[in-house]
C-alpha cells in the first residue's frame, strides 16, 4: 500500500435540486464515459478552498466565493486508485459564469442531473458523497476492510 494519501476536492455545484457532473474522457476504460463531480487534486501550497476555486474554474469555467463554499462531506477512500483518499465534498450554491466543459482533452459532457436520480454510469466515489450530501451524513469510509479490534 502506499504510504501517503491524496487529497481530492469535490465541487457540488447545485442549483433547483439539481447537480452538475462531467463526463470523463478517459484513456482508461474503467473510467472513459463515468460521470463524475467537478474535482481534482490539491496542490502543494494550497489551501482546499483554494483548490476547489481552482477546479471549478478550470473545469467548467465558473468562478466561486471561497466564502460561499461549505464543506458537506469528507469521505476516506481506498482503491479509487493507486493511493488512498481524502476527499472534501464542498457545496456550491452561488458562482459566476455559466459552467461548460473547458477541458474538452478530459471530458466529453458537462450536464446537470436531479439530486434524487443520478445517471447509472457514475463513478462510485463521488456518488457516494453525493449520497452524504442529501442524506446530511459528515463523514464516511469506501474500502477500507475493517481490523479486527484487539485487547
């Protein structure tokens, strides 16, 4: 395993009950047309909501208030790639810009979809913190198996 994790962050652009995902172009199979959050890494010297102001603007060109991000879930991952996750799901209710695909090379589609009906070909990992998100839950785990507890 390795011996650090990755920090991801998730931007939940969310307007009339509505979410905002992208579809991934992808030289991987597993992942090429999965619809997933705008997101992506955090970068040495940056703060998470510089991050996810970074992302959404490169992603889909929308330009966030880091004031007006609230952090929704945090979800600890394990296989949704070669290094463990941290992922920080923020949400979005207010941007400037309308959101359309500006990295074309990594996605194929950007459209909004209801909260309460995501499409079947979504990535596991923001789905799931998509879920946290509407049902209210804070904090999770994916694929971590569980240790048997010692005395």
């Amino acid at each position: 395993m390795a011996d650090r994790h990755l920090i991801d962050v998730h931007i939940l652009l969310v307007h009339d009950n509505r979410v905002l995902l992208t579809r991934r172009r992808d030289g991987d199979p597993a992942f090429d047309g999965l619809w997933h959050l705008p997101s992506g890494k955090l970068d040495a010297g940056e703060s998470v909501l510089d991050a996810a102001v970074r992302e959404a603007e490169e992603e889909v060109g929308v330009h966030l208030d880091p004031a007006d991000l609230r952090l929704v879930h945090t979800l600890h991952v394990n296989g949704s790639g070669p290094e463990p996750r941290l992922g920080l799901f923020f949400e979005a209710r207010r941007w400037t810009g309308n959101p359309a695909n500006l990295e074309p090379d990594k996605c194929s589609a950007v459209r909004w979809f209801p909260l309460d009906a995501l499409p079947d070909r979504i990535i596991d990992y923001p789905a799931a913190g998509i879920r946290a998100y509407r049902t209210g839950t804070a904090f999770g785990t994916r694929g971590w198996a569980r240790r048997p507890a010692t005395r």
